[in-house]
C-alpha cells in the first residue's frame, strides 16, 4: 500500500516449527544433530547434553577430534558425516569455550544455524539443563537463521522444518516458559531486523507509522496493545517543533507512534522512547556519501521500543508500557532546518540548532516530554544517538547513562539477555556546555569535539522532568557492517530488545 512515498511491508513468516524435548541426540532421526565442545586441559571434549553422542563414538571420539582439528573455541564449528555411529546422518560440531555460560550457548546455537543448511530437521543438543539455557538454545539457532530476503527473487527456503530443542527438563513448566519466552524474544529481534534492512525508499515516516498499526491490527496473541499515531497537522497544533523541524525538508512528513498496554493488575508504568529517523542525510550538514546507505538504520531505536513492546504483550508481563516512536526523514531542500536556527520544543523550550545532523536529540525530546506527562515510574530512551559512542565504545558496545538506579537496573536487564551495554557518565560541565547558547534555552550542538554522547545525554536529560530515566546510545551495534556472528546477523541486528523486555520483566516485579 502506497502511503506518504512509503508502503506497508509483509514480511515473510517463519518457516520453521520450534518443540522443545526430552530425547537422546543419539538417537534422534533429525538431518542434523548439533552438539557442543568444551575446552579442557586434556583436550576438547563433548559439552552436556550431548554425552549420548559421546557414548556412541566411544573411544573413536576423541582421535575424530584431534584428526578433523577441532578444538572447543567459540565459534568454532565443524560438520561430520556420522556413517551410521548415531541415528542421524549429520553431527554438528560447535565450539562452546572452557565454561559456556548462557552467553556462549546462545552464540554456539545462532553459529550452528548458519552452518546447517538445507536439512529438513535439526535437532539442538546444547547443555540447557536449565530454564536460562533452554532459553538461549532456541534464540540463539533463531536469530543465527535470520535473513532478510524480502527484496531477493524466491528460491528455495533453506530453514528446517523443524527445530528441536533437547532438554533433560524439557516436561518441566520453568522450562517450557523458557522456550516459549525465547521464541518470542526471537521473533521481537528478527522483526526489528527486518524493519532496520528495509531500504529507506519503502520505510519513510508515514509508512513505518502504518506498519506498526498493521502489526497492532493483526496480533493474534498475548496482551491487547492500542495505538495512536499523530501527523504533521497534529504534531503542529501540540508544539513538536522537534520533529517537524527535523522532518522540514521531507516530502514524507513527521509522525508520533504511541502504542499502550496496559494489563490488569500492573502495579508500574514503564514508558519507551525510541528514534525513528528513517533516513539520514544529514540534512543541511551532510553526511559524507561513503557510509550514507547505512544511514536506513538510523530507526532502530524506534523499531527497538515498538517490537520490544509486543514482546512484553505477548509474554503478558503485569507491567503498563506506553511507548512513543518518534519518526521523522531528515532530507535537504529549500525548506530544510539551518544550523542557527530555533525551535520550540513539545512544552515550551527552545533550542538553538548548530548541527542539523545532530537530529536525533529533537525528535527524542518532544517525545520525551510527551512521556513525562504520563508520570511514569521510569522512562528508557534508546536511540542511535552519536558516533561518539562508537569512538569511545566501538561497534559491539551500547552506552548507557541516566540516574544511577536505572542505569544498574539495565544493565542488570542486559546481562540476562546477553547484551553488552556499558555504563557512562554526564558529568557537570555536559550541564555546562548545552546551556551556553545566548538566544535560547538550550544549545543542540557544539562542536566541541570531545564528549559528544555525553553532551547528547545532558541535553535529553532535559526533557525527562526529573524523573527516573536512562539513554541507551545503540549506535555501534545496531547495524553490523560485517559478517554475522554467533547470533547476531549482518546489518540490522535487533539490539536492545532483548534488555528492553528483560528491564520491563524486573521493572514488573519491583514492587
């Protein structure tokens, strides 16, 4: 459906059925059983969970072992023919480390997914003995499956049919949780990456809008979310000079998505803030050209917040979330923002613009003051804020700054859902330098090459009416310019979902 230069996506449904099961790998029928490798100081050895395949090589293991080279290390993976040792054709060898935690069983199952291909069934003998390790078994072979073929001529799927997840606790009603929760999240990730792989020509502003009311419209499952979605008209007549000034030289004009859910019994009220910048030129300051194609990612913090709030309906969590995706083009023209002109933002304050590719700060304010008058309990930002980030953090790493208490609370939320986040201060004189405009409230920019994400965060902090809050600055890992690794995918990589719904989880229980 065509919509303000933009249409709707349908983006193809999995293919792959999930179970989760109590069997021998041994005996398995599957096309291809995956097994770990641990390191040790006697050589590689097989990882629980698939000590029956050990048993049925027997003492022909370990010289198989030194012969093909393996070794134990992460992301190690090797494919043997079994020739009839085990009940499947095929073994899956996947390096695990010395002591794999949930962190490598997660990345061991996404580098095992990549490296089976065409078989019609597979089946996962990783150690998840436990309700964590089931869980990151089944995202990890989830996300490692993920691509984006959407644009490509269609050929024939190369996924399994099925998956199965094998578990000495798979009867368990903590276990089945797990697995369930651990499709979810999957699917929350996958659907984020593929909103930030769309090309820009087909996710422009009012069409991403309209993607997310699609998505509303066709749940079938999991707790009710409502939307609103707010136009250039509207966000006129409510003073959201941020957006619209961003999203001035735009044929695709501006819009505010909201999304609520709100279960019975939620005793909190989360509010996510995300940047939807479907593309960045730069505007009047321009970008260079050379890496101005990755520039459709800039939406990730948006795409984060929304897929991240479906998850947390679908899992029912007894949390209220409202979520404000802030989408805006920022483009050249005749009618583009200048560097030194002033804007007003959602409530009143005023800005005095110096870098207009430093937009992403004034589409996230006027959304953020729109959060505060919900009054919630806390509120999460997350956004591909600056390339300072990067420098300081590189390409693996989200910053994550804000009040003290938040801060620690995501990144305990991170470590549980494997990703890294990293804390970073706002110091005084950040206070300093965002108040030294002489025509207006606040500086946006200043060129000041030290500190940028810093600045950026004072600058937000701003708008938070001094309420419980955190920026999460995703630019690094939101978009892996290389090739995949573990569970994670080339270009768009779906991060802080994950720590988004783990953060809603104990935010719930934190009474």
């Amino acid at each position: 459906m065509e919509h303000g230069g933009s249409r709707v996506l349908t983006y193809p449904a999995p293919v792959t059925s999930y179970s989760l099961r109590n069997a021998s790998p041994a005996k398995s029928r599957a096309d291809a059983v995956v097994v770990g490798v641990v390191t040790g100081s006697s050589g590689p050895a097989i990882a629980p969970g698939g000590q029956d395949v050990a048993k049925a090589y027997g003492r022909k293991l370990a010289p198989l072992l030194s012969a093909l080279g393996v070794t134990g290390k992460p992301g190690e993976t090797v494919k043997v023919p079994t020739s009839g040792t085990i009940g499947s054709p095929m073994l899956v060898l996947v390096g695990l480390g010395k002591d794999p935690d949930h962190l490598a069983v997660r990345r061991a199952a996404g580098n095992a997914a990549r490296s089976v291909t065409n078989a019609a069934s597979v089946a996962i003998a990783l150690p998840a003995d436990t309700p964590e390790l089931v869980r990151a078994a089944t995202e990890g072979y989830a996300l490692g499956s993920y691509s984006f073929t959407t644009y490509k001529a269609s050929g024939p799927s190369t996924s399994p049919g099925e998956v199965v997840v094998l578990s000495s606790v798979a009867r368990k009603k903590d276990a089945i949780a797990a697995f369930e929760e651990g499709k979810v999240i999957a699917g929350a990730v996958a659907r984020t990456r593929d909103f930030v792989n769309t090309p820009p020509n087909d996710l422009r502003p009012p069409g991403f809008a309209d993607a997310i009311a699609e998505i509303v419209k066709e749940r079938g499952r999991g707790g009710k979310v409502t939307i609103q979605v707010l136009d250039e008209t509207q966000l006129a007549e409510l003073g959201c000079g941020g957006l619209l000034g961003v999203g001035s030289a735009s044929d695709a004009p501006p819009r505010l998505v909201t999304l609520t859910y709100t279960p019975k019994g939620a005793k909190r009220h989360l509010a996510l803030v995300g940047k939807g910048i479907t593309f960045d030129s730069g505007g009047l300051s321009i970008k260079p050209a050379a890496s101005m194609h990755e520039m459709k990612s800039d939406m990730a913090g948006a795409a984060a917040v929304v897929s991240a709030t479906f998850a947390i309906a679908d899992l029912g969590l007894p949390v209220q979330v409202t979520t404000y995706a802030a989408l805006a083009e920022n483009m050249l023209g005749g009618s583009a923002m200048r560097p030194g002109d002033v804007i007003t933002i959602h409530g009143g304050t005023t800005v005095e613009v110096l870098n207009t590719d430093a937009e992403g700060r004034l589409v996230l304010a006027d959304a953020l003051v729109m959060a505060t008058e919900q009054k919630p309990d806390a509120i999460l930002d997350v956004a591909t804020l600056t390339g300072a980030m990067v420098v300081a953090l590189g390409d693996k790493i989200s910053g994550v700054m804000g009040g003290d208490d938040v801060v620690a609370d995501v990144l305990s939320a991170s470590a549980t859902a494997g990703e890294d986040f990293w804390p970073m201060p706002i110091p005084e004189q950040m206070s300093e330098r965002i108040h030294t405009t002489k025509i207006a409230d606040l500086s946006q920019h200043d060129w000041i090459r030290w500190g940028g994400g810093l600045f950026a965060a004072a600058f937000l902090r701003e708008f938070t009416a001094g309420l419980p809050w955190a920026h999460l600055d995703i630019a690094g890992p939101s978009f892996n310019s290389g090739g995949p690794a573990g569970h994670v995918s080339s270009g768009g990589t779906g991060v802080a979902v994950s720590t988004l719904v783990e953060f809603a989880r104990a935010f719930a229980d934190d009474k």
